[in-house]
C-alpha cells in the first residue's frame, strides 16, 4: 500500500499516513518524557517518603533497567582507561551513584566497597553483579551531596558518568573533600562539555532540557573539568578522549587528590 502511495505525492490517505505516524512519534515521546520526569522527581522523593504508588515508580524501574542493560558497548570502548584507572585500590572504597555496578568487575576482592545510589530498583541489579563477581557489598541508598560516612575516613571515591547528573555539582565536590582522607585519590571518568564555540557545544546546550527530562538530570554541557580543578583539591590530572557515543562523546578520565597531612 505505502509503495503505490509513493507514486502520489499528494493523495490524501497517504498524508493521513504520515500525520497518524508524527503523531505515534510524538505520543511515544511524550510519554517516555512523562516516565523520565516521574523517574527524577522520585528518585530524590524517594530518599525522605516511603514508596506509595506503583504508577510513580514506573520511571525508576525503566531506567534502572536501562542502566543494567544498554551499556555493552560503551563499556567496551572505555575497559582499557578503567582496567588502568581502577589499577590501584586499597582500603575503603566508596563509590558515588554506581548504577548497575558495570564497575564491579575491576575492584580486587580485599577492599571495602561502599556504594551511595539514590535509584533504589538498581540496588538488585548490583547486588546481582555483585554475587556474580563474589565480591561483598556495602549498598546504600543516598546522594552524593550528603555522604554517609564520617570526615578523612576513605581511602579511594571512584565516580563514573555521574558528576553530570547530580544536582549540585560543587557541594558533591567539597562532600568528596570532606570525606576522604588526606592524600585520599577521587578517580573520574565523566562526559563534559565541548569546546565553547563549536557545533557539538551548540547542540548539547540547545538538547540540554530535554536531555536532562530523559536522562535523568544529566547536564550534558557541564564544565566539569575546570569543576574539578578549582574544587580544592590538591592536584587533579586528567586525559581527555573521545567515547563513541553522540552528544556526549568529549570525555575526561583522571585523578583528583586531597592534600596529605602536614
Ligand atoms: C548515567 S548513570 C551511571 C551509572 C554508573 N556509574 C555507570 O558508570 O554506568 C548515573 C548514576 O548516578 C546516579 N545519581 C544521580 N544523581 C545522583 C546523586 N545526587 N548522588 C549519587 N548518585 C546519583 C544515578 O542513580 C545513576 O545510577
């Protein structure tokens, strides 16, 4: 039927056709928008109110799901930087927002693993990994602007694809901070913005609203390097790359470190 209408331009059953499809595209998206924006604003609701409807979870559970399950590939192109980055863990280890653990798999089993992840329908999905790799846990349920754990009391906070999407990046920074112990190592790998005045900047800041409703408040023009660098941390060295992923393809991979004990 659609290849003859391809002959008539102009017939009217096929202009219905297009509009009933813009109009399918337009409801799906609309309804992914409604799910991502649920998922948000329970994922901090969460945190101070017991969970009462299971509508409102929806969103949640989808991009818990997502997280555990459309990595591969990503994973994949960045396993060199993490093998080297993750290279040299001892201690207490506190990892910021993990998601579904795609981190696990590189920790040596005699470290102190504390994971701080505010979307409670990941915690399975981790915990699952977890006993996959016989590595034992310490999950919590919280946000990295408010760090349960005492002050200079870490050795090591890792954070991936994670600094881009929490609310208050300079408080998150100075709870890193406070909580690690002096000559502690905060080790990243996050997107960042691109160049000020290039095509990719233009378009992650012209996305950026309806990119932060369907991934979950990530910011995908955020400065995070120059974030970093004046946080107050004693050096902060990292390596720019480009991940093959669209819109958030500039990437850093690094080191920041507390001043040590005078
Ligand atoms: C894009 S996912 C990255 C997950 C994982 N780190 C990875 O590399 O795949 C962002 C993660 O940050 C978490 N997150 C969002 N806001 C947070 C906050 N304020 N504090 C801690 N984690 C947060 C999300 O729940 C999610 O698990």
């Amino acid at each position: 039927m659609l290849n003859e209408l391809e002959h008539f331009p102009n017939h009217p059953l096929k202009t219905s056709t297009s509009s009933l499809g813009a109009l399918t595209r337009f409801a799906l998206r609309f309804a992914l928008g409604v799910l991502a924006v649920r998922l948000r604003n329970d994922c901090y609701m969460t945190l101070k109110q017991p969970i009462k409807s299971p509508f409102s979870n929806c969103g949640k559970r989808l991009f818990a799901w997502m997280m555990a399950t459309c990595s591969t590939a990503y994973e994949e192109a960045v396993a060199e930087r993490k093998q080297a980055l993750f290279s040299n863990l001892h201690g207490n280890v506190l990892e910021i927002g993990p998601g579904s653990g795609p981190n696990l798999s590189y920790y040596p089993h005699d470290i102190h693993w504390i994971g701080i992840e505010p979307n409670p329908f990941i915690h399975p999905y981790l915990q699952k990994e977890a006993e996959r790799l016989g590595l034992s846990i310490d999950l919590r349920t919280g946000t990295a602007e408010r760090l349960e754990a005492e002050d200079n009391s870490i050795d090591t906070i890792v954070s991936t694809l994670v600094l881009c999407s929490v609310p208050d990046l300079p408080r998150t920074l100075q709870e890193i901070l406070r909580v690690l112990k002096p000559g502690g190592r905060f080790l990243f790998l996050e997107h960042v913005a691109a160049p000020q005045g290039t095509w990719l900047r233009k378009i992650q800041s012209g996305i950026r609203p309806i990119w932060q409703v369907i991934g979950d408040g990530c910011h995908p023009d955020r400065e995070t390097g120059s974030a970093l660098e004046t946080a107050g941390f004693e050096t902060v060295d990292y390596q720019q790359f480009r991940a093959p992923v669209p819109v958030v393809s500039p990437q850093i991979v690094g080191i920041a470190t507390k001043k040590a004990a005078s």
